[in-house]
C-alpha cells in the first residue's frame, strides 16, 4: 500500500487507548509515515490488515482474545507482504524468539520507541530486520533471527492446550472431560509439558507459561475495592 | 523523576494543532489519567490488606493496571515510573502462583508506586 511518495501506512495494534493514541501522534509526528488504522485486540488486527492492507503493522503482544505473536503469523499467513514490527514493553528472550519466529521483522519496546521508531519503521519498510538496541546489540539481534526451536515451540498443540488449562486452574480430571481424553493421558501430557519446559512442579510451570505465553492479563474478579 | 513530574503538571486542556502538540495532548491526558491509577491503587491496596475478597482477584488486577502504567509511560517517556510499575507488574506475575501469602509479595512494589504516583501528580 506504499503510496508514490514511498509513504508508508502504517496499522497500529493496541488494547491501551491511550498508548494507541500516543503511537499514533509519534508516527505522524515523522513526515512521511501515515496511520490508517488502530486496533484493539488480536481478532480485531486480523480484520483491520485485511482490510486496510498497510505496509506496517505496530503490534503489541499482550491483547485480548489472541496474543500478538499469534495475530501476526496468522496475518502474514494472508499478508504476507506486510511488515509487522512488534512494539511492546515485555523484555524477555523468549518474547523476542517467539516473535520473529511467528514472522515479525522488528522488535522495539516502548521505552525504546522516541529514539527508535522512525529508525524502526524505516528498517522494516525497507525490508530489512530491526531488533532495538534496547534488547540486544545488533550483533547479537541478527542472532535471534536463525536460533534453533524454543521450549515452548517444541509443545504439540494438545500440550499447549493442556498447558494453557493447567494455567487456568483446571485440574486433570477437568482437562480430560473437556478434551474428552483419559485422566491418565491428561497426566502424561502435563508430564511431558513439563519435561520440555524444564520445570519441575506446578508452580514453576504456572509461573512459566504466564512469563512466556502471553496470556491475557484477566482479572479473576473484579476486586471489591471501588 | 523531575522530568516526569513536570510533564505530569503540564496536564491540562489544549488543542493540538500540530503533531507535536498531538503528542504533548495525549501526554497530558496519561498524565490526568495517573490521578486515578493513584486511586485506584490506593483501593486495591486497602482490599489487599482487608481481606474481605479473594487475593488472587487484586493481584490479578494489579497486574493488568501495573502493565497499562508501564506501557504508558513507557510510550511517554516517563522512565522511572515505568521500571516502577514494571516492579509491581512483575511481583504480581509471581504471586500469582504463591500458594500461600501471594499478596505479601506486592506489598512492597505496590507501596513504592502508589508513592511515586503520588509526587508524580503533585
């Protein structure tokens, strides 16, 4: 969608209102860079690329309904010309890997976003990688582009399922009558979860998967304060 | 942190006329927004120490507004509050898989921001 005037569109993914408004005032603020959309969540990101078609995507990683990471391989599924930049304020290794191995081509957090983001966007428009220097120096960035599997990636599907029920509090026998398996066999896989995770009981699991998996952050229930 | 406060005091209404006062408008309005962070916090804090609800529901939600804080900031340039909300966003995460005296855990970090919230907006 790069206009004649090599403008490039940008659709900018967040489920903060006001960080989204921010980002766009800091795009538009750069000549030459033009936002044609916001987001809110994963599902909506999926829609909004599809019908918007922008050069970039700004996405962030903790949404409702699908994680950033998620959103952004199943767009460049569709769109696979689009560059989606993750913009986030997680630092976390696995986050990285994960990212760039659903598709992403950049990597910035927030803090990093006033100094880097026109460096950013122009990296990623141009085709090439962006790793911010916040995260890791560009000699170790390019690294993170041709790492081996992370444990997390090395889960089948069934043990992220059954690990993402574990992490929701479900119990054995619950997760075999949801997914209709044998008690026995819902053990094995936690088992087996926690074998490749590398932890050694539930806590440290738990603890893991809320690290790493960019689960929503839901509140229970509304707390009685106000 | 003077830096943060004097963007904080800066709040007020404005039109923004131009992209860099795009900017300052929806600082101003993160910055308005603290105000009630800072209220909020405080009643999730009275909750924790009163035990009358689940802890697990206000650490949940300690964790989601730290986050919201930390990106804020973050995106604002406002440093130190971000590290300190990222502080209580991080205790959080990891009460929430103590079985026993998770909310202990919070209480420190959660302190040091409702503090800094405070100077912050003055």
């Amino acid at each position: 969608m790069t206009s004649l005037a090599s403008r490039p569109s940008v659709l900018v993914v967040d489920d903060h209102g006001i960080v989204r408004d921010g980002l766009i005032a800091l795009l538009e603020r750069q000549n030459g860079i033009q936002v044609v959309g916001t987001a809110s969540s994963g599902r909506d990101a999926l829609s909004a690329a599809s019908r918007l078609k922008p050069d970039i995507i700004t996405m962030d990683l903790v949404l409702p309904d699908m994680n950033g990471i998620d959103a952004t391989e199943r767009i460049l599924k569709v769109l696979p010309d689009v560059r989606v930049l993750v913009l986030t304020a997680c630092h976390n290794a696995e986050h990285v890997y994960r990212a760039l191995r659903a598709g992403a081509s950049g990597y910035l957090l927030k803090d990093a976003i006033g100094q880097e983001i026109v460096q950013a966007v122009n990296a990623v428009r141009d085709g090439k990688q962006y790793i911010s220097s916040s995260v890791a120096p560009p000699d170790v960035g390019e690294r993170f582009f041709s790492m081996p599997k992370s444990p997390l990636e090395r889960l089948s599907s069934r043990e992220r399922e059954v690990l993402h029920r574990v992490v929701a509090g479900a119990s054995s026998a619950t997760i075999a009558r949801y997914l209709s398996l044998s008690r026995k066999t819902v053990d094995t896989y936690r088992a087996r979860v926690m074998t490749k995770l590398g932890v050694r009981n539930r806590s440290a699991l738990i603890r893991f998967a809320m690290e790493n998996e960019l689960t929503e952050y839901r509140t229970p229930q509304r707390a009685a304060a106000g | 942190m003077a830096a943060e406060r004097n963007a904080a005091r800066k709040a007020g209404p404005g039109a923004a006329t131009g992209s860099d006062d795009a900017l300052d408008g929806v600082r101003q309005s993160f910055s308005a927004r603290l105000v009630q962070d800072h209220e909020r916090f405080v009643a999730l804090r009275a909750a924790l120490q009163a035990r009358q609800v689940p802890p697990e529901a206000i650490i949940a939600e300690l964790r989601n507004r730290a986050h919201k804080v930390r990106g804020g900031a973050a995106i604002f340039e406002m440093k130190e509050l971000a590290a300190t909300a990222c502080a209580l966003e991080e205790a959080a995460i990891a009460a929430s898989v103590q079985v026993k005296r998770g909310e202990a855990m919070v209480e420190a970090p959660l302190a040091i921001l409702i503090d800094f919230l405070a100077q912050t907006i003055g």
